[in-house]
C-alpha cells in the first residue's frame, strides 16, 4: 500500500495495483491531448498526485505538456 496524506493529515492507502494503473493511464498521449487544457493549479495537482504515487517522470512530463500552452507570465 502507498499512503498519501490530505490536507487534514488524514492517511489513504492505495494499493499498488491502482496506483500502477494510474501512473500507466496516464500517459504521454494523455498528456498531450489533455495537458494544456488544464489550468494551473490542476495540473499542479496531478503532478503531486503521480509523485506522491512513484510517478516523478510522469509528472514532469504533464508539466512540459502543460507549459507548452501557458501563457506569458505562467507558472510553468
């Protein structure tokens, strides 16, 4: 099991399993089909949602998928 934390500190275990399927569900097409639209603070989530699961490499991706649509200013 992966334990994330929520703003109330409070523990959610996932087991492995789905957290595998997420990280590979979400992958380089997704990113660039979907990564844009995203607002910033959305993508934000994600990213931390995919390193909180074993995902840095993901999250870094969504980002560049991200920025590339952000404009001037943004915080990616």
């Amino acid at each position: 099991m992966i334990q994330l934390f929520r703003k109330q500190r409070r523990t959610v275990k996932v087991p492995a399993e789905v957290a595998d399927r997420f990280g590979e569900a979400f992958g380089q097409i997704a990113a660039g089909d979907i990564a844009e639209l995203l607002t910033c603070g959305e993508l934000n989530a994600l990213a931390d949602v995919m390193r909180s699961l074993g995902y840095p490499g993901r999250a870094e991706m969504w980002t560049e998928a991200h920025a590339q649509g952000d404009a001037e200013g943004d915080s990616h």
